[in-house]
C-alpha cells in the first residue's frame, strides 16, 4: 500500500486536541458529530487517498500539467480522480448545508485533506483552494451571487480560484495594479495580468470561478484600495446553464521544483477586449478583508499541507527500512545481515520523523479546533477566546508544520540512501513538492513577523499567556504523576517553558524600545514557540493516552505516543533554550554590514 | 555575472587556517607555494568558473545526460568546457610531478575544486573522481600500469572512474559480488553489474578507466575478500595508443532529484562474452584498502561540494534581495518601498547563509590542510599527529558542510519567495543539485558513526583533546582581548566547549559500558562538534582579520569576519548546548517500539 491513513492518531487528536465532542454540543454542529461517524468517514477518506490519489502521484509528476490550445490539460487520471472525488461527496464534507455542503466542522474536513494532500499533494491544491474561493463567497457575496455560483462550487461540480499575486506584488498584496472599471449594468471589466495562481485554469470541471483581487478608478493606493471580483471563465446563464467565455485566460505555466501536476498559471483578463466581465463581491476598496478570512483558513491549509507530507515521507521511509538489508546491526551475528531499521542511527532518523510529524499534526489540529469553537460555541466570550487563541496558534503552526515537512520529508530521502536521490523511488518528490509550503500563502518569514508584531500582543498578551498557562498545567499533571514514564517527562517541559516565557518577556520590552529587535528575533522566536507547542501536546497525548489506556486505544498505540514524547522531550526540546537565547540576539548585529561588505 | 568567487576569503583561509605557508617550507611544496601565486590561480580558477562554467548549468539541468546507442552524451557544451578545463591546466592542479601534474598542495586545488562545483556541481563531479582514481592508482598501481594510464589521466585527457557500488552492496560495500576471474597472461576477466557509477561513461574524453572492486575466486566474505581492478573502456595499446572496444558499458542512467548533467550509470562488465579485461591494482585481496585511501579524500571533496552549493545559494539570494523591492522596511517613509535586503529577516537569513558557508568553508580547509602537512611535513611525529587531526576532522568536515548546503541552498529559495520555487530562477537547482551530498561518499549517518566510534578513541581520545585544547586557546585570546567585539566572542564559544567535552565524556563512559549509546547518539554529536567547529573557525578567523587589520584584508573584509563571528555565536552556538543534551538520550528509547507500533 503506497499510503496508510493515521486514523487512530486523527481520531485521537480530534477528540483530545480538537475537541471535537464539545462541538457535538451545539447547534451548529449538533447531530452531526459522532464518534462512528468520525471514524467512519476517516476510514473511508483513507482508502480513497490510498485507492485513487496516490496511484496517480508519480505520473503527476513526471507528466505535469500543459497547456494544450488555451486550455490547461492535467496529468493522466487526474480529472477521473477529481470526478470520484467529487461524487463521493469528498469536495463537500465541511461545505455549509444551505448550499448542499454537508456542514461538517472544519477540523474534521482539515484531516480529510491531510489525506488527499499526502496521497497526492498536487492534486488537493485545487479542491482547498476551490473551498477557500467558496467561503469567501459565502462570507462576502451577495445572495444574488451566492445562489448562481455557491451551489456548484460546494458540491465540487465548479472549482473556485484565488487571483492575488502579480509580478511586483507578492508578499506585499498591495501593489497589485489590476483594474475593475463598472459598467452600466453593474457589472465590472477586469483588465490586468496575474502570476502563480494554482489551478487558474484545469480540465476537471466545466467552469473555474476565479476569485480576483483589482482596483476600482477611485482606488487609494495600497491595501486600502483593493476590491474582489468573481470572475468566471465561463459566463452563467440565469438559468445556470453555461454561457459565453469570459475574456480570461492561461497564458503559461511556471516549471516549479514539485507539485508538477498542479498548474500554476499567469492569467491575462481582458487581452481580447475591453475587460473579463466581473462581479464585486462586498463592499468597494474591501477586498483585502475578504481575501483575509479566506487566508487564515488558508494558512492553517497550508500548514497541513507540511504534515501530509511528512507522515508520506515517514510511511515510505519506515516502509523501506524494514526491507533494506544491509551492514549488521549491534549484536548481530558475523554471518548475518540486518534490515536497516535495526541500525541505531537509522531508528533514530525515523522516530525523529514521526515524533516531529505527530507533534505538528497536534498542533494543526488544536489550530483548527480552535477555529471551529470560534465559530460554534454558544457563548460568546468563549467564542472570542477561541478567535483568539486560534489567531495566536495559526502563525505557528503555518510555520513549524510547513517548516518540518521539508526537514522530514528530507530525512526520508536520507534513510533511503543514494535510492533516495533516485526519482523512481519517490521520496524525492515528497521533499520537493513539500519545499513550497514555507513559501505561500504568506512566507514562514511573515507569519513570524505576524506572531510577534500582532498575535503576541493580542488582548494585552493574555493569549500568549494562557497558552504558555495551559502548558504548565500539563507539566503539573505530568509531574504529579506516579508513572515514572510520564514523571520524565515534565522538567524538560517545564525547562523549556521557562525558556520560553523568558524570550517572550524580552520582546515585550523590546516591543516598547526597539521594535526592529521584534523583527529580528521573529524567525527563531517562531520556530522556538513551534518546538515547545510541538512537545507539549506530545507530552499532553502521551498522559491522555496512559490515562485512556491500552484497553481503548490499543497497547501500540499507546506506547507510541508515549515514546514520540519522551523521543521529543529528550531530542527537540532542548532546542527551546537555544532559540530563546538566539530570539534576544537583537538587530544591531544585522545592519552593520552594507551590501558590499555583505560580499566581502 | 553568475558567481564570483570568494578568492579573499579562501586565500585567507589557506594562509591561516590551512597554514599553506608552513607546507612552502617542505621539501615537497618546496617553491610551488607563494602569495602571489596561490591569489594568480585562484582568481584565474574563478574566472574560469564564472565564464565557463556557471553558464551552462542551467542548461546541465534542463537536458541531461542521456544513452546513445551504447555511449553517454552529455548536454550542450558540457564537452567543450571539459576540453578548456584541460587545456588550462585545471585537471592537473595537484596531480604528481611524476607523472606530469603541477603538484600543488591538496588545499590549494580543494578551493580551486570548490569554484568548479559552485559554478557547475554535476561537471566538477567529472574530475573529482577522476583526481581520485589517480591517486588510487598511483600510491597502489604497478609501475607498468602507471605508466601507462596515470599521465592522461593526471592530465584529464583520459577519466577514471570508481565503480564499488552494487544495489545489495551501498553503504555495506563488503557485499558485493562483482568477480574476478585470473587468466594465463596475469590479466583478470570482470564480471558483474555497478550501479551508481557516477561518469561511468561520457563524451568528454576518448577513454574512460574504471577502478572496479571485485572478488577473487578464493576471496573470503566481506571486505576482506575485496581486490581492485583497473579496467579500461578501452584497452590501451603498447605504445599508446588506444586499442580494442572492452567489455564494459552502460546499460542505464538514473534519474535524479538533481546534478542531472552528472550521468549516473548502471554498468554491466562481460556481458557480451566472458568478461571485461581487467588489471590487478595492489596485492589480492587488499582493495578495500586502496579504496579508503582515495575515500577519506572523496569525503572531504564532497564537504565541499556542500560549501560550493552554500556559497552559489548564497552569492544568489544576496544579489535577487538587493533587487527585489517588496513592502515596507522599518523606518521607511509610507510612500516608499524597499529592497527585501533591507527587511531584519530577511537580512538575518542572508547572514545566517553567509555564517554557515564561511564557517563550513574554514572546517574543510582546515581539514585539508591537515592531510597536507600529513603529506609534506619533515617531522615524522608531526606528520602523524597531523594526520590523526585529519582523520578525526574528515567526518565532521563531511558531514556538516553537506548538511549546511542543504539548508543553506534551501534558505536560498525561501529569500526568493515564490520565484524560488519556478526553476528558472535557479535557486532550486542549488538545492537539489546539494542533496546528494549528504548520501554519497558515506551517508552523513555513517560518518557520525565514524566521528564516535573510531576517531574519538584515537590515540587514547588525545587527538578529540587536542582539538578542544585549540578551541580554548582561541577562547583564551579572545577573552582577554582589548577589543570588546572580539572579547564578546569568548563566552559563547566557551560555554560551547563545555557542554562538547561534557557530552564527550558521556560518551566515553557509555563505550565502555554500552556502545549502542554511542550509535544512537552518533548524529547530534556530529551536528554539535561541527557547530562548535565553525564557531571556534569564524571567531578565530575574525581575532585574526581584526589583528593583521584593514589595511592587509580591507575594511568590508574584516567587519565581515567579525560580524558572521558574532552572528554565529549569538544564533548557532546555543544549539550546541542542546545538542550536547540530545547526545545524551541514549539508545535504550529507540527500541521500545517495534516496527508494528513505529506505525501506530
């Protein structure tokens, strides 16, 4: 089997991590929720991944996606696929029910996806970015645009693009210069040219529903004047057939380092005449803040995308060990050979794989449970501290998740020895299509910069505060404990917390005197908060899992999440402290060298 | 222009780190070393580099190399720049005077080496192997066959290339099952598949000769039962000339994650009849030994194949962050936009680049600077403690150098954002091209396998004391510096050295007592030695710059050294503390879980 869904660990984390149980409480997602139903419909997402998306990964990537005519053709398999995966319901699972979705809370659709991204990560970047388009819709749009477009986008039968970036407005979203001008019949003209937008143009469905970032002729520069468009590639009829193409369309494709399959294309609107028609979605000049609800979500999707990655890499790389024979290991006989997996070093690559893949997979999760309560809590301070402390939590797991996917999926590479350079063996691919995920969708550079310039401060730093709270809380409970297992594992949670809590306290002070040592420290702050999330809900899985017991979880599964902990506890934790001491590096250091000396 | 080369910072390094001046002195390198010099052929090696090879990598990339009929082709202009690399004397470098080489220091051609891989990874792979098949053959070939193919080969109009590796047989090469067949004229039939065979066959030169490990048929199992073999593409006449067609071909290329330009060859030998002619290299049974010769060398030629790809990833980040404008930098006016170079992380990634490719830099010098004065030196007693420090040195050099060009090429793409994922900008070419280099050569794995059991006891763990006895040295004089930039230098490098010897110590007790400690520690020690090594290496060469002054290296260049210094003592250092920690976490952890519950 090319790929084995971690259901029981899913399971697992959206019980403990993601509480999913309490969400069953309220109306939102009241009978919809159910230990069955969640084991079921992870099972099923599983197989599918396994069945359909991941036979085709390979051949995604050797063949690519291609321009044939004005239209983008996909790999072999890849529209089949897409069609299953649409009539299997897979497109809509945490689609709202008014629109025919099926309302499922969104922290339980983010686990099918880790699925379909591990199977074939090019191949989910269309569906999430198609849900990202459509809640943006929902959220935004007027019911006009939402009865024409919303329905057929749910179900998967449409697929919905995100058209932001342009040559000089990357990063910096607010030097875009597409124009939107109205015309009479209150619809606009779309002219302008933008670069890597995934899946802009594909043969899956009939029609794409580009959303587009533009400026109307009053615009004020900057964010501030920025509007979103739909823009379809083909018109719709009000009877919702399908009308006239739209005046938008590929122009090329980017050859990238991976996710080969998944077109990244540069659109032209309105080459071959006055305009690709569009529709304002919200208010003028607003654009930025619908983009930006679409874009928290996309982060954490993003963030997924990093664990998928590594728990391919992992199973592949753990696969392989236990078939590779070569050298002896310790106590072997002279005569003997030993599969890899006996050599120390090489069990030691791969626990480091799991025991990071799992701890960001716990991360994701809370992240996006927290997202869920912030939605459907009843109470309405509850579902602001929820906002907030998703909020807080996003940035990080964006980055650490994203960040270890190459890390992982690059020392599943190294497992495999010189096979592991070998296309052919696809562990390379895993590390390769990976390699983007630190990269869009807001590089892990701006979401560190976002952790310390805003999450940090947020609510006068209680966010900040509780989470590090919640964690001594563990470490209490760990430490009272009378199993010596979990005993261990609470000072070097508590070391590095102290740690933590310290370099915190020196940005702070830093915020009010010199703020470019915010900047400075960002990276490594980042990174140090990822690192110490990461062995707390390890340790935190581990104490759960004791408590539970072997009876309900299964006596591998137990002694795994206490051994990943204890694997963190004594391998990564200790990286807290020599973060915390790099944070209060400062900027001083950074700007003494000019250019020149920079080269010197 | 493509690359640059850093002909101060390696004339620096080879002054003061290498001590090439010392080695002037010998009998052996006796006029062949000199200031002007050593600066005259670095610069020329870098021009060479610049205008002949970094144009044509891209190229390298895009097509390949590919099987025509039964011969490898090489991309355009790769055969070309070979011949220019042979008329302008680059194959020669260090070759023997013996046998028509220039027979410059090890050190010195290391550095020329490291231009050549930066500006081209997959050509320079041509002339390492062949570099090291000469020496092979020369320190253990009869004088007959010396003679005969080490003066074309020393010149590069012939290649030699090494051919161990087997798919049972990689990093167990005792494995393999190649044969040997002696027949009545003393000449030898081969037989057997290679895989792996880095220019096994090409276009550049009229003959190809392969040094080929195979087994006798009385050798015993394992390493022991190992001969080497010279066998020629084809056979070499008595006057020269070259002669009939051998029995030895490609029958396949792999394709790589990266150096695609570099052909990988499967070789079959006597497949067309009863074997391949082959010439005994060195007495029966002893190949492994003459292999390890040319290896120990090998490895540090792939240490700097990762400072190449370090530097090309950097040189290229720095130069696309002065272009590239993109938001705001703190203090800049609303109105205004700045070059990402002025942004603090950004800035902390291009000096984070620059600390760890100078740091791996001064690692790999220092390291052949040591086999050199193992080589040349007068005193016997000398000679060997040199070559103890060398061998210690070697895995770390390796070993941490190939890690840093992973990482640093990697941060390379993220200081592109999302041009750095499009391939045609080339920073992702760096990154896979670089992955290699922690496998090949002996996994960096096995190289920390190497650093703990076998070179921490040399000479009764005095040569491991050694090094830290020079560590505190520098520490020393930076403390009681006058100069505060320097004095700041000496903390962190001290405390470092303590949690080293600490971790040290651990691991001398637990050799005695339980040796898998040793293996499952073997990784983070490596990782730790070598970040303590390039801390120590960046202090001492910046107390040096400071001392000899502005007005011997210029001003940018020693607020340079300083300034990575400090920069690598404030963000690297601490982490050698952690890894001292996660040295000590023992093996018993790793094999709590068997391979059901590494799934669970």
């Amino acid at each position: 089997m090319l790929y084995d869904a971690p259901v029981k660990d899913m399971r697992f984390l959206l019980t403990h991590i993601g509480k999913l149980n309490e969400l069953g409480t309220t109306s939102l997602y009241q009978d919809l929720v159910s230990d069955d139903l969640v084991d079921a419909i992870l099972t099923e997402a599983g197989r599918f991944s396994a069945d359909i998306l991941a036979p085709i990964n390979r051949q995604g990537d050797l063949q690519g996606s291609h321009i044939v005519a004005d239209d983008v053709r996909t790999p072999d398999g890849f529209k089949d696929a897409y069609q299953a995966y649409v009539e299997q319901g897979w497109a809509s699972v945490s689609g709202p029910v008014d629109f025919g979705g099926q309302g499922l809370p969104g922290s339980f659709s983010f686990l099918v996806q880790e699925m379909v991204f591990s199977a074939n990560l090019a191949f989910g970047l269309c569906p999430m970015l198609s849900v990202g388009a459509a809640e943006a819709l929902e959220a935004h749009g007027s019911d006009e645009l939402k009865a024409r477009y919303l329905p057929k986008m749910i179900s998967g039968e449409w697929t919905g693009a995100m058209d932001l970036t342009e040559p000089q407005a990357g990063s910096d979203v607010g030097a875009l210069r597409a124009k939107a001008v109205p015309v009479d019949d209150g619809t606009y003209r779309i002219t302008g040219n933008k670069i890597f937008i995934t899946f802009g143009d594909h043969d899956f469905t009939d029609n794409v529903i580009h959303l587009v970032l533009a400026r109307l002729p009053d615009a004020q520069p900057g964010t501030k004047g920025i509007s979103l468009f739909l823009v379809p590639k083909f018109l719709v009829n009000d009877d919702g057939s399908i009308g006239a193409r739209n005046d938008v369309k590929v122009t090329a494709l980017e050859h990238k380092m991976g996710i080969h399959a998944s077109p990244t294309c540069a659109m032209a609107f309105g080459e071959d005449g006055e305009g690709a028609v569009g529709y304002l979605i919200g208010a003028p000049h607003r654009g930025m803040a619908a983009m930006f609800t679409m874009m928290n979500n996309a982060r954490l999707n993003v963030g997924i995308q990093g664990v998928a990655a590594a728990e391919a890499a992992y199973q592949q790389a753990l696969s392989f060990a236990q078939d590779r024979v070569q050298g002896r290991a310790p106590g072997v006989a002279r005569d003997q050979s030993s599969a890899i997996i006996e050599h120390p070093d090489v069990r030691r690559n791969l626990l480091l794989m799991k025991a990071k893949t799992e701890a960001a997979r716990a991360i994701c999760v809370m992240t996006a449970g927290a997202l869920d309560h912030a939605r459907a809590l009843e109470d309405e301070a509850a579902r602001e501290r929820a906002k907030l402390r998703a909020d807080f939590l996003t940035p990080i797991a964006k980055s650490w998740s994203t960040d270890i996917g190459v890390e992982v999926s690059s020392i599943g590479v190294q497992v495999h020895g010189g096979m592991g350079f070998i296309e052919e063996t696809g562990a390379a691919q895993f590390m390769r299509d990976s390699r983007i995920a630190p990269i869009y969708e807001g590089t892990n550079g701006i979401q560190s910069i976002d952790l310390v310039m805003r999450k940090l401060p947020l609510d006068n730093g209680s966010v900040a505060d509780e989470f590090f709270a919640d964690i001594e809380e563990t470490a209490a409970a760990l430490g009272a404990h009378d199993n010596a297992a979990l005993t261990r594992l609470a000072a070097p949670l508590v070391a590095s917390l102290a740690a933590a809590r310290q370099a915190t306290n020196w940005l702070r002070e830093r915020a009010a005197q010199n703020p470019t040592d915010l900047l400075a420290g960002a990276t490594p702050y980042c990174t140090m908060m990822g690192d110490l999330f990461g062995g707390w809900l390890l340790a935190k899985k581990a104490l759960i899992a004791f408590e539970e017991g072997d009876d309900v979880w299964g006596s591998a599964f137990v002694a795994a999440r206490l051994e990943t902990a204890s694997f963190f506890a004594s391998q990564i934790l200790p990286q807290v402290a020599a973060g915390a001491s790099a944070v209060q590096g400062g900027a001083a250091g950074l700007f003494t060298l000019d250019p020149i000396a920079m080269k010197a």
